[in-house]
C-alpha cells in the first residue's frame, strides 16, 4: 500500500505543472549544477563520525561564511550556527546534521567513501560512511543559505542555520544547548528540519502532522538475586528466573496497557547472568529501548516497567533492599512531535508553490528516533519536521518486480538519489522560510 502510495506521488510530481515560481527552480536547478552537485561529491567522500566532525564542520563554516551569514564554530562540540539578520520580523531556525556511521560503505557507487576513522568513543579505527544521508542535509543546508541570502528583499527577520554534530550518537542537539545556543543566539519562533527517506520517492515532501519520530528511553534493569549451586536451587534466588519473568510481564504493557491505536515498543535486547553451567548467578543485568510517541506513552511505559521489574522482585521473595533497579539513561530523546497548524500551514504553501503532488502524509512504519526535539523543549518552540524522498520510483518498482529491495538506512548499501533529494531539500526549506518570514 505504501509503495502503492508512493509511486502514486511520483506520478504526480512528473505530470504535475510546477507553480512555484520559476527563478527559484531554476535558480535551485543552476546552482546544484555548478556548485552544490559536487559539495555533495565532498561530502559523501569524506564522512566523519560523531563528536569529530572537524573537517566537516569547517568546510560548513567556510561555505555560510560565503553565502554572508555571520557564522560562530565549536558550539556544543563541532556544531556551527549561521546567522543572517535582514530587519524586524521573527527568529527562524533551519537545522542539519552532519555526522556518520562507522559502516563500510559497498553501496558500489563511483564516490562511495572509503574513509576511516578512530572512533573517539570506542577508541577503534574504522570506515565511516554517510549511511543514513546527513550528507544530504548539509549540502541542502548550504544551497538553501545561497538560495535566501540572493533573496533578502522578499524576507524579513532573522535567519539562523544550524550544523549539528553527532545526531546519531543522540548528543548532538544536547550538547549545542548545554552550551547555551538559545541564551547566546536567541530562542527561535520557529524551528524546522529534514530528513531525506530512502523509503520514499525522490523529490516528495513527506509531512506528518503529528509524530513523524518516536521517543527513544535506554533503560537498564539490575537484578540482585542470591547465588547458589546448581544443584541446590532452593538455597538461591535466581536472577536469570527472576529475569526471564520480568521479561515476559513487560510483554503485557503494550498489549494489555497501552490503547491499541496508541503506538509503543519495549523490546529486551539485551539479557546478560551467569558464568558456569553449574552455577546460579547472584545478578542479572537486562537493557531495554523503550518507543513512544507521546509523553503520556512515554510516562506509562517507564511507569510499568518500574512497577513490574520491582514487584516481580517481590514475588520472587527477595528482601527490599535486593529489589531490582530501574535505570533510565539521561540520553533519552522525547518524541519529535509536528506543531499541527504549523504543519498544515506549511503543507498549503508546499503544495501552492510546488505542486499538490509533491506533498505526501504517509505515517513511517518504524519507530525510528531523533535528537532535533532537544532544540524544541524547553522552551516550547513551534516546530516541524518532514522528510524527503531519495530513492527513484524505479528502483521501487524493480523490487515490487521482484528485484533487489531498496536498502534501508544505516545499511551498507544505503544509497540516495542526490539530485532530486538536495533540490527538494533546499526547495522545500526555502518555501517553508518564506512563508515564515514574510509575516
């Protein structure tokens, strides 16, 4: 059905007379020809991991630099912010991120990377590959501060571009507020950002006006049992038991607890006790990632696991200074959720500018997560988040046909459509921006 959907808009986008306006296509069009074509080029070539994105961020700074926006480096890290005042009128944020995977590319394109790097957290040398499509952001980023600096005449306010590292680490988004973005720079009115989808068609807008990523909760239980021989069970409490139940119980949440048209995930991945065959271990250590899309979700599934791992302590009989702990890691995300009105607003201006066809609400089957709500929490800032497709129609045709299936992100034979993605990236920012700025 989704790919049904899909094809469905890309027909559409093809047929369809474009009606926004046609210098800013056209200008679009020209500069990936000339300039933008083979910063991407760069980019893909040359990925870098989490927390040294170094030469990745200078080369950003370098370019908004000569789009002439007042660009301040090393905020949060290796983030950058770009600022272009043009008179009285609101304060509107554009973010991209910027870091890649440790994955050894063999997607088998010409410029596929063959980069390598010391992981700074692993301490590793590995290969880096642009695996989920950052490259994409940046080079859009860059094109769409050409794009509105040449037109300071049809906007008003204040512009601030936002490269942010280390979004697949989750610390990015934090760290640029730790050290004090909003304070230094000013709390927008609006914040905005994309991510190109190798699950949808190049060149469509996607855009949801509710949660288009969930929350993501990294929650570790450690259980305290009473070791003992193995052929001796009566003299222990065992944690691997005591483990397997609670594992079981959290099954429940979702199914029992949660509303059926709520959406949620608690998945045990990882479960870890003993030593010997013939030895009951006295602890048991299980990790969980826990999905939502609301913080009422959120509050009921780490509420339920609290209460199910300690009360399930209690009826294994251990004593209440040996129940077991729940830890939830202060990396946590909360959901990325679309300001509604904003969303539809936007939804109307893409599809007057670049066609109804372009403009797709189809809900992700996953629950993915994001850092970019770090920047939209605290204060409250109206926000939206949407997606752009990467893939040609054809390659979903082919695997409709039985043919290879399009690789997802974060796989080694990840691969984008840079044309049509960058141009849509940058198009549908510039609209958005415009739209906002010309109150």
């Amino acid at each position: 059905m989704r790919n049904s959907r899909i094809l469905a808009a890309a027909i559409s986008i093809f047929c369809a007379p474009w009606s926004l306006a046609t210098d800013l296509n056209d200008d679009i069009r020209k500069d990936y020809d000339t300039h933008l074509a083979g910063l991407f080029d760069h980019f893909h070539r040359n990925p870098e991991l989490s927390l040294v994105e170094h030469k990745t961020a200078a080369r950003m700074a370098q370019e908004l630099r000569a789009a002439g926006f007042d660009v301040t480096e090393n905020v949060g890290g290796t983030g950058v912010v770009a600022i272009m005042k043009n008179g009285d009128g609101p304060l509107v944020m554009m973010r991209a991120d910027m870091d890649g995977l440790p994955v050894e590319e063999k997607s088998g394109l010409d410029n596929a990377s063959k980069a390598t790097q010391k992981d700074p957290i692993t301490g590793n040398v590995v290969p880096v590959m642009h695996a989920c499509g950052h490259d994409v952001h940046i080079t859009s980023l860059v094109g769409t501060a050409r794009q509105m600096a040449a037109r300071k005449a049809e906007w008003n306010g204040t512009l601030m571009l936002i490269v942010q590292p280390a979004e697949e680490r989750v610390l990015g988004a934090r760290a640029m507020k730790d050290d004090g973005i909003w304070q230094r720079f000013g709390a927008p009115d609006y914040a905005l950002g994309f991510h190109v989808s190798s699950q949808d068609v190049a060149g469509i807008i996607n855009v949801s006006e509710g949660s288009p990523y969930a929350g993501a909760d990294t929650v570790d239980i450690v259980i305290h049992g009473i070791g003992a021989h193995g052929a001796h069970p009566h003299a222990g409490k065992d944690p691997i038991v005591l483990g397997a139940q609670i594992v079981m119980a959290l099954q429940t949440l979702v199914s029992r607890e949660l509303s059926p048209r709520d959406p949620g995930v608690v998945t045990v991945g990882s479960f870890h006790s003993g030593t010997k065959h013939n030895i009951i271990s006295d602890n048991a250590h299980l990790q969980l990632t826990v999905r939502s899309t609301s913080e009422e979700t959120r509050t009921l599934l780490l509420d339920g696991i609290k209460r199910i791992a300690v009360n399930m302590g209690r009826v294994a009989g251990l004593p209440e200074d040996k129940l077991p702990e729940v830890i939830v890691s202060e990396e946590s995300v909360p959901p990325t959720t679309n300001n509604a009105a904003l969303a539809r607003r936007l939804k109307i201006a893409w599809a007057e500018k670049i066609g109804e066809g372009a403009v797709v609400d189809i809900p992700t089957k996953g629950m993915g997560a994001e850092d970019f709500p770090f920047f939209t929490v605290n204060p409250s800032i109206q926000s939206v988040y949407w997606a752009i497709g990467g893939t040609p129609a054809a390659d979903f045709e082919r695997a409709k046909a039985g043919g290879p299936p399009v690789p997802s992100h974060h796989s080694p034979l990840f691969r984008i459509s840079p044309e049509p993605a960058v141009r849509a990236g940058v198009e549908s920012t510039v609209v958005a921006l415009m739209t906002l700025m010309q109150e």
